[in-house]
C-alpha cells in the first residue's frame, strides 16, 4: 500500500528540521513507492536556486583561471637530489 508523502516532509528535509530516524523513515517510503531518487533531485533543485539568488545578489565571476592538474600537492616540500648511482634495490653503485 502506498503511503503519501506530504509536502511538509519534503519541506522539512529540505530545511533539515527531520532527525535521522525520520529521515530514514522518509527515504523507506520513497524507495517503496519507486521515487527514491526524489529526495536527490529535490537537492539538486535547491543547490541551483541558492546559486541562482546568490548570483542575482552578487553577479558572478566572469574571469577564468587556467590551472595545471595537480594529482597530489603535500602539505610540506623535500629537497630530493637525483643520484645515479643508486639502483633499484637499494643498493649503492660506486663503481661507475
């Protein structure tokens, strides 16, 4: 049997009044109704509205900043020199 899901609950979820509990509650129902990706697309919608206004309010950046992919930037630097005579397994090769 299909329960309806009022548009209070959606509301609340959407302010973040419900506890977990009642979350967990809400999403049960929305699975067992075939409309589980609803919570997901309510935040969507609301994620691009709050952009919307924030652009209206502030304008948005029209400048681009080109940046090189960084895969991995550690919080601290090491000074490494390239020895060539050190191989693979550790070992030093002072005969060159």
């Amino acid at each position: 049997m299909k329960q309806i899901v009022r548009d209070q609950e959606l509301m609340a979820y959407l302010e973040g009044t419900l506890s977990g509990s009642e979350i967990s509650e809400l999403r049960t129902r929305l699975a067992d109704q075939g409309e589980a990706d609803l919570l997901y697309h309510l935040d969507l919608a609301q994620e691009r509205q709050i952009e919307e206004e924030a652009n209206a309010l502030f304008g948005s950046d029209t400048f681009h900043i080109e940046q090189e992919e960084v895969l991995f930037q550690p919080p601290y630097a090491v000074a490494a020199k390239f020895s060539p005579n050190i191989l693979d397994d550790g070992d030093r090769n002072d005969k060159q």
